[in-house]
C-alpha cells in the first residue's frame, strides 16, 4: 500500500479547477487516441512476461548465465537499474545485472573485467536503434568478447527497439532475438515495456506483480480515484515560478536511482519552450535521507524559497537491525536511539526533517510505502508518470518530445 499526503495550504480557485478538469480530459484523450502509449503498459506487457518466461525456460544459454548485461543509456537503462536496486536484498538468487551506460573508459574497463561471456547474456537497448553512447559501447562488447555474429554467439544477444529501427534490422540479419517498443512510447516512459520487463523478468524478478501494481494506479487514476494527483499537478502548475525546484527526498540508499529516474522523467519531459515560447519547468531534483540531510537540507531550511519537497519513506524495511544498547565514554548523547531499529531510526529522521521544512513554510507533500513490494514499485512508476503527463498538460506543452536534446547530438556528429 502506498499512501499520499499533502502537507501545505492550498485550495484550487475557479481558474486552477479548469484548469486540473482540462488536464484530466486531454490525458483522457492521450489514452484513447494512442499519443502516448505507457496508460496500457501495465497490460499489455503481461504477454511480454509471459513470452519471456517461456523464452527463459527454454534457452540454454539463459539457464545457464548467471549475469545478464544491459547496454543502454537513459530511458533504455534507468527504470530497469532503479527496480533492480530496489527489489534485490529480496532477491538473493536473482541473476547479477550490469548497466553499460555512460562512455567512460575506466567504468567500462572495470566492468568488462567482472563478466564471463560464456556465463552471460547481453541485452542491448535503443529505442531509436543509433544511440551513440549504447552503439559505441556494443562494439566494444562484440570485440572484447569476441562474440561471433554469424555463430553461436547470437543465442547470448537480445535486442530490444523500435521496430524497422537500424538496430531492428541489424538483429534481423544476424537472426538476434528481438522485442520492440511501442512507436508511442518514449523512452523515459518506457520502465513498464519490454525495456524494463525483459531484462528485469530474466533476471528472475516477478515483473507481473509490478505490472498489476501499475495497472491498478491507472485503473484508479482514469476512474477520478486519485485527485491527490490532480491537485499535486495542479500546485505544481500554477506556482512553478515561484517554487522552481520540485526535490524528492527519498529515505532509503536504494531508493537512489529511483530518484534519478525521475529526474530523466521530469527534466525531459517538462522542461520545454510552451505554445507562447515561454521557458517553462520546474527542475527536479534527487536527495536520499538521511545522507542529504548533511549538506541540501541547509539549502532548503534557509536557502531561497523556491522549492517544493517531496519525502518518500518506507515504513517496513523488512529488517530488525538493532542499535546496540552501548554506551561509548563521552559520547553517552547519542543513548537516546539505543535499542531501537535502524528502520525506526531512519524513519524518525525523516519526520523529523519533514517537521522541520513545514515549519519554514515549504510546500511538502510525503509518499510513505508500507513496504517495498513489486505492487508499491509499480504503482510509484505509475505515480510520477502521470503527475508529469498532467503537469505538461497543464503547462501546454509537448510532454513527449525532447527537441532540446537533439541539437547536442547534430553538434557532436560534426566534433569527428
């Protein structure tokens, strides 16, 4: 169970309650018209799990990797690495997961030096199918691992794309398994699609309980279950100007690259030039508690007010760890957590910081999960990618597109 709160004074006028039924109809009119896809993701990639859970049961060389690589970069990387991290104390004997992302030499050295090819299975991810960074680094995979293209080798490729994309048709040739993405999906919406669930589902997650967490947050969403959404987007909406930063404080270490998935959500998606050619978009911005709280928390207590925070906390870690009853000479202050858990202690630390924000007057919402389920990963997936399609909506942007990042790629090509 995932519950929300708004922790500031805030009623919706005349103007902002159009403006929020606006925003609802036209992601109403997304949905059935097909403009963006990932509404019906949480249902229709049931049959992609299906087929990949049969594919794995089959394929000896998935049965025998115990490593499978995934080479890709952004939306193609950053849902899946995020899940992974999340779910992985729960799941001990789920096969290693390897994220070739950025196209720094030593990183890509070192991990190279980690991997077995004749125990691993490589997955290779471009929506567009010509991603610079995720080519460059699969030729670096097909020559260090001297994989034979036109051999046995192929059977430990996977290739997942858009279909009759340069990458669809050079695993055409050399006969490498493929899964497509839907044209009208994007890549930073993409976690719920084959992006995320075949590499995820291989590694021996239960990737159709993130699914049905998913699907049921839609299902509530269009069934006008969940204004807390509409009201969030609309303060976002309607105050960016003055709030300019929207922060998730996550309190949990693996909750990190979560953050940094909505970044790539957030950043990408709203962060445009509006039909007024207006700059528009709050910046997001990733914290994990308690860490953040020695160093942006200064920022945000005494800093410009223009920031709103969100805190995410997780009540049950599903581990008793204790705080030792000790007491250490001179440093008998700290007593006071003594025979407590670390999961309390961690808690209290973010109810206090929370506590702390509200009473300097910052607009703070909180997302507390009972626990970190594959239902809770799936409905917060959900969550924050409707809250972005409904803040774009409401800015009269294109949520969608990414022309912004396009001009740096048309200057790097002529940097060769």
């Amino acid at each position: 169970m995932v519950t929300y709160e708004k922790r500031f004074n805030w009623e919706a006028d005349d103007a902002a309650v159009v403006l929020m039924d606006e925003a609802f109809g036209r992601l109403i009119e997304e949905k059935e018209k097909g403009v963006a896809g990932y509404y019906n993701l949480p249902e229709d990639s049931k049959m992609i799990v299906t087929e990949v859970n049969a594919y794995a049961a089959s394929n000896r060389v998935v049965q025998e990797s115990d490593t499978i690589v995934v080479i890709g970069i952004g939306g193609s990387s950053l849902g899946a690495k995020a899940i992974d991290a999340m779910l992985r104390p729960k799941y001990p004997e789920a096969k290693r997961l390897i994220f070739l992302e950025n196209p720094d030499p030593v990183e890509i050295s070192q991990k190279f030096e980690t991997i077995q090819k004749d125990k691993t299975l490589f997955i290779v991810i471009s929506k567009s199918g010509t991603t610079i960074e995720t080519m460059s680094i699969f030729k670096a995979v097909i020559a260090y691992f001297d994989l034979d293209l036109k051999g046995d080798d192929t059977e430990r490729l996977i290739a997942i794309t858009d279909e009759g994309s340069a990458l669809c048709r050079f695993a055409d040739q050399y006969k490498i398994k493929t899964y497509t993405i839907p044209h009208n999906v994007g890549g930073r919406f993409s976690v719920l699609s084959a992006v995320g669930m075949v590499p995820l589902s291989l590694a021996g997650y239960d990737t159709c309980s993130i699914l049905e967490g998913g699907a049921d947050m839609v299902q509530r969403f269009f069934d006008a279950k969940e204004e807390h959404l509409l009201l969030k987007a609309g303060f976002i909406a309607t105050h960016w100007e003055t709030y300019r930063m929207n922060v998730l404080f996550a309190y949990g270490t693996y909750l990190e690259d979560f953050t940094k998935w909505y970044v790539q959500l957030w950043g990408e998606s709203l962060g445009k030039v509006d039909a007024n050619g207006k700059r528009v978009g709050p910046t997001p911005l990733g914290q994990i508690g308690s860490v953040d709280q020695h160093s942006f928390l200064q920022m945000i207590i005494e800093g410009p007010r223009d920031k709103m925070v969100t805190f995410m906390k997780i009540d049950d870690f599903e581990n008793r760890l204790m705080i030792p009853d000790i007491t250490l000479e001179h440093i008998e202050k700290s007593n006071f957590v003594n025979g407590h858990t670390f999961n309390e202690l961690l808690n209290a630390e973010c109810d206090a910081t929370c506590e702390s924000v509200v009473q300097q007057g910052v607009p703070v919402d909180t997302i507390t999960l009972d626990r970190l389920s594959e239902a809770n990963i799936g409905e917060l997936i959900l969550y924050y990618e409707l809250l972005t399609s409904l803040v774009g909506a409401m800015l009269n942007i294109n949520t969608y597109d990414q022309p912004g990042v396009e001009l740096g790629k048309r200057i790097l090509a002529q940097k060769f």
